[in-house]
C-alpha cells in the first residue's frame, strides 16, 4: 500500500496515527521518507514504489495541493491506477471533496499560485502549463472517488 499525503499537515498527526495502525494490522504502507520530499519531482525510487504498490490512500488536506511534489505523485498514481486497475481510497481530512475537485478555497489558491510561478518563469512554460491541467484533472478525479471525510471535530469517518 502506498500512502500520499501532505508531510507538514498530517505526518504527526491523522497519518502517523493511520500507518501505525496500519503496520499494527499487519499492512506494509510505504511512507515516504522527509529526505526524498526536497526537490519538485518524483524521483525513480519513488516511481518505483508506486509502480510496485497494489492499493493507494491519499490523504488530502489543506495544503496538499500547496506541494508540486504532492500534485507530481497523485498525477502518477491516477495514471498507474488506469493502466493497471488499481484501487484508490481518498481521504478528505478537514476538507470538502467540491473545492478539491472545483479548485476552490485553498485548492483553487494553490494552483492560481503554481500557475503564477510558472508564467513568471517562461522559461518551459507550455510544458508547465500542461503539468498544471494535468494536476488538476488528478485533483477532479480524485474528488470524485468514494472516500472517507474527516471533519473538525469528528471522531470517526463519514462515509
């Protein structure tokens, strides 16, 4: 199993306490570790995870869509997902599936900041610019699977 997330929002909380859980059961779920985060692209290592994992868990929270590493590895798990038939459980934690899949609130903000840095950059700009339209038709679809939804100050999933 292979876990995306957004490491600042959820790693010491909602995902340290599911991968425990879900070591605890006996699941291997690949993390990945601080140290392959620091640049901007999916490094081969990481591509291979992906490859070899047979069930994703995306946990999607309110910076998420904040990272292009976080949009480069759901791009690449949705792609991996329909060439193989592969299962996909999102998490919606603390965020409303509509404003993923519409690019509002603090979706719409990221990606109208991802679009900015790299109109300002030109310089690979219709490359950039077809990354953007990819990562938001990860974001659509993803928004559109049946997940769970954690909200503030629930205890327990809404289905």
């Amino acid at each position: 199993m292979f876990l995306s997330f957004r490491g600042e929002d959820t790693r010491y909380s909602f995902t340290g306490n599911l991968c425990r859980a879900l070591h605890d059961s006996g699941i291997h779920t690949f993390v990945d570790d601080e140290e392959l985060q620091r640049g901007d692209e999916i490094t081969s290592e990481l591509e291979k995870e992906i490859e070899d994992s047979r069930f994703f868990i995306i946990v999607l929270s309110q910076n998420y869509a904040s990272s292009s590493f976080c949009l480069n590895v759901l791009a690449y798990i949705l792609e991996c997902v329909k060439r193989k038939r592969l299962l996909v459980l999102p998490i919606f934690y603390k965020v409303d599936p509509s404003n993923i899949g519409y690019h509002r609130g603090s979706f719409g903000e990221a990606l109208a900041n991802h679009e900015m840095k790299f109109k300002a950059k030109m310089d690979g700009l219709e490359h950039n610019m077809e990354k953007l339209e990819k990562w938001k038709m990860a974001l659509h679809e993803t928004a559109n699977f049946s997940g769970y939804h954690f909200k503030q100050g629930s205890s327990s999933p809404i289905f």
